[in-house]
C-alpha cells in the first residue's frame, strides 16, 4: 500500500519513465517518485509497438531541439543509463530519412524545410534528382525533383530496449514502480492533493504528471479539470522480405506518405523492410481496437512502394501488428508542461507518434519544470498546453 509520494507520475512506459529518470537523477531532488502503471507487460503501449525510429526533419525548432538532444542521448545510452555493470544497448542505426519532394510545392517545402534544420545544426542535405540516382540506384524518381536526406543523427532504434533501460535507471534509483491505474484525482483549490486508483487506493502526492498516453491521458486530464484534445489512433506497421538489391536504403518517406525501412542484417530470405503510411480514413475517428488492417498493406502501401522501389514487386509479406498513437488532434505536436489551474498537475502526452524520439527531452524538461520551476536547458515552452487552450496550433509540416 502506497499512501503517499512527493511526485506520481501516471503512465509507465517511455515518456513516464524518462520523466521518473530525470527527477531521480536531479541532484537536487530528494523526493519519491511513485510511477503507477497500469500493464506492467507494456504489451499494447505506444511504446512497445511503435516502429521506433528519430529524425530532425521537422518544420518547427522546437522538434528539431528536441531530436538533437535525443540522438545525443541514443548515441550516449550505454553510460548514460549503465546500472552497475549493465550497459543497455538500444542498436541505434543512423541509416537516414529520405523525404522525397515531386516538382514545385513538394520540393520547395523541403528546401524551406531545410534551411531551419541546417540552421538549428541538424546535418541534413538536400539531393538533386542525379544525387539521389547516383546514392540509392534502386529508387524509381519518376515524379521527383529532389530529396532532403539525413546524413547522420537520424535512423533507427531498439524502442523497447529504451524504454526498458530507462525503467530500470529510474528503479535503480530509488523511483518504485506500481501496478495500478490513476482513474480520478483530488484538488484542493489550485493544487492536486491525492490521486485514486482503480481498486479504491489512494495516493496523497506533491505533483502530478499525466504520462498515461492514448488509453488514458485525456480522460485522466479531466479528472483534473483540463480538456486536451488527445485520442487513440492506430497505425499498422507490416513487414516483408525482398531478396532484390535496396543495400543502404534509408528510410524512406514516399510523396504519397507511404513509408518503409530495413530491419536488422539480410537472410536468406533477403533484406526485412518495415512499412506503413497515414490511415485511409476520417482522422476525426476514434480507432481503439489493435485488429491488423490488412487491406492497408495490399492495396496501398505495398503498390505505392513498389512503384518508388521496383525490387519490391516481389516479395515475401511478413508479419504485421497494430498499435495507438496518442494523437493530438490539434496539430499532431506534444502536450508538455503544467496544465490548467493546477499549479501542480503536469501533462506529456499527444506525442502523435514521436514519444519514442522525444522521450529523453522531454523528460529532461518536465524534472526540470518540477524541480526548479522553469525549464534549465531547452526550452519547450511552444509545446505548452496554453496552445491547446487557445486553440492555436503550432504548425508541423512533416507529420507521418
């Protein structure tokens, strides 16, 4: 029974437990973390079944801050998070995006695009069409004028191997780690003062931070009096062997927004590619079930990617899953920061399928608004939920 803790943290998976991480590891924090999780398998969290991959192409500084100081984290995660003896290793793979841009609107974004991201030191070239022939031979450019290709910091990780490190610094820590779900929460004026769990238990605490993703964050926001725009998505993510030549392929971001990247070392049966794509559907939906599309991958994606890939007319279909993004409706960016009039309630959620990349910074950035009261090395502030209040989105051109 746990009666009371300085901070509880609601939602155990990566966002939640890079928060807990970053409190323990403050120096100047001495309080208890209680982290309050609701599936200890994690075995349909975001987080366990994203595609777990980082990138600094984005339209907005903020998004690229963030990205640099998470690929520094990737790169660093082995001392970082080293527990004794144990050193985690995610198999981070700077293997690249490619964003391909057709002629005029497409490829001027991407050049718009660029100019910010090189500006902000993300090292990120843009490729004429020769440039792309001469570096991947196996792409078909019928359609495109250019590419904007991460040179290095972007690629490919162990997703749960990250979520699983930083759970077990945060324990190392001192932080506890509890089976439960946060399903109402007590105030006293401005302040959360105690939160209930579903079988009755409650706990008094200091600070609360709503981690609780696309099962629950935005219902548990309520129960604080904060309304977020936030709703469980599915995406679908497939796999398939191609025993054609695609060596180095990147990970590719095709104009129609399908998107694929290999996975691991070729076999016998050739190279394992994931891919996936926006859903064929009203985004305005709610789709909470995990039920594989199918149809998605046989008349969409794989058609689509085989026209930019000819090598991908025939191959060997794989295995597929289904997870949620935690979508915000609003502008598919984050939610980080303290939330309505609750001094004292913080919320990271509605990461719209970036949590995995942004996890490290923004739980650097939530420990730091708790403990010092005011962001101390990147500030997240456009993230904050005064956008969401005022209905003012900020504006990300490269959402998947």
């Amino acid at each position: 029974m746990q009666a009371a803790a300085d901070i509880v943290i609601a939602g155990g998976a990566v966002i939640g437990s890079s928060v807990a991480y970053h409190l323990a590891s403050d120096p100047a924090f001495t309080g208890q973390v209680v982290v309050v999780e609701k599936d200890p398998t994690y075995q349909f969290s975001s987080s366990a079944l994203s595609a777990a991959s980082i990138r600094q192409q984005y339209s907005s500084a903020v998004n690229i801050r963030i990205s640099l100081f998470g690929i520094r984290f990737l790169r660093e995660i082995g001392e970082r998070l080293a527990v004794g003896d144990d050193r985690p290793a995610i198999d981070l793979h700077e293997g690249g995006y490619l964003y391909l841009g057709s002629p005029g609107e497409g490829a001027q974004v991407l050049r718009e695009n660029n100019a910010l991201q090189t500006a902000e030191g993300a090292d990120i070239a843009i490729l004429d069409k020769a440039a792309l022939a001469a570096r991947f031979p196996f792409l078909s450019l019928d359609g495109i004028e250019l590419g904007s290709y991460g040179v290095s910091g972007e690629g490919w990780f162990d997703g749960w191997g990250l979520m699983q490190a930083l759970r077990k610094k945060a324990r190392s820590l001192g932080v506890t780690y509890m089976q439960g779900e946060v399903v109402d929460v007590e105030r006293e004026g401005g302040r959360v003062t105690a939160v209930r769990l579903a079988d009755g238990q409650r706990i008094a605490c200091g600070a609360l931070v709503n981690a609780a993703g696309a099962s629950g964050a935005r219902v548990l926001a309520e129960k604080a009096g904060v309304a977020i725009p936030v709703y469980p998505h599915k995406r679908c993510v497939f796999t398939f062997h191609c025993k054609g030549d695609v060596a180095r392929a990147p990970l590719l971001i095709d104009v129609s927004g399908a998107w694929c990247r290999p996975e691991g070392r070729p076999g016998a049966e050739g190279q394992m590619f994931l891919c996936g794509g926006g859903p064929m559907r009203d985004e305005t939906e709610d789709t909470a079930d995990f039920e594989v599309e199918w149809n998605l991958f046989e008349e969409h994606y794989w058609p689509t990617l085989a026209e930019r890939i000819p090598a991908f007319e025939q191959i060997r279909p794989g295995r597929a899953w289904a997870g949620h993004y935690d979508m915000n409706r609003l502008d598919h960016n984050g939610i980080v920061g303290q939330a309505g009039e609750c001094s004292n309630f913080y919320v990271a959620t509605g990461f719209s399928g970036h949590g995995l990349q942004q996890a490290p910074a923004v739980g650097r950035g939530i420990a730091e608004l708790i403990v010092h009261g005011g962001y101390k090395t990147l500030d997240l502030s456009d993230l904050g939920f005064e956008r969401i209040a005022a209905n003012r989105p900020l504006l990300e051109r490269n959402v998947i």
